[in-house]
C-alpha cells in the first residue's frame, strides 16, 4: 500500500477536519470498490480446498476409511474426520 500525503490530496477544509480527529497520525481509508471478497477468492484457494474436501467425502462414502484418508491427504485423521462429517 502506498502512503499519500493528505496535504497534497486533500482539500484544506477537509483535511483541518481530519486533523481534529487524527492530527499527526496515520489514518487507513479502506476501499469503496463494493463488498469486501471472502477468503480465497482472489487466490484460488477456497476453489481448491471446495474440490479437495469433496473427493475426500467422495472417497470416504466409497469406503476409503479415515486412516488411508489422513495418509493420502497428510491430514490428521480429526481434519479428515471434521470434512466427511460436515453438514454442506
């Protein structure tokens, strides 16, 4: 992220407003770009544990036990066990 220097942006009347709240200090100005996107979407990561965690309930319905699971997938058996048992 990079720093911009409010006297260089901002109006004069606004930003003596700002400075009756915040004189001196650093002030985060979030984005107006719509809702905030969840975990993983930009990264493909939620797509990917979405598919993974739905072939380890493949497979366990197919009789892969927990066990060969955890192996497979080097998870703990109680990770295994919380993604087959999961209401979706």
């Amino acid at each position: 992220m990079k720093y911009l220097k409010a006297d260089e942006i901002l109006p004069k009347e606004l930003l003596k407003e700002i400075q009756r709240y915040v004189d001196g200090g650093i002030l985060y100005i979030p984005k107006c770009h719509g809702p905030r996107k969840k975990w993983g979407e930009n990264s493909g990561g939620a797509a990917y544990y979405r598919t993974r965690n739905e072939e380890i309930r493949n497979r366990f319905h197919h009789g892969i036990s927990i066990t060969r699971l955890a192996e497979i997938y080097g998870l703990s058996q109680e990770t295994i066990k919380k993604i087959v048992y999961a209401k979706s």
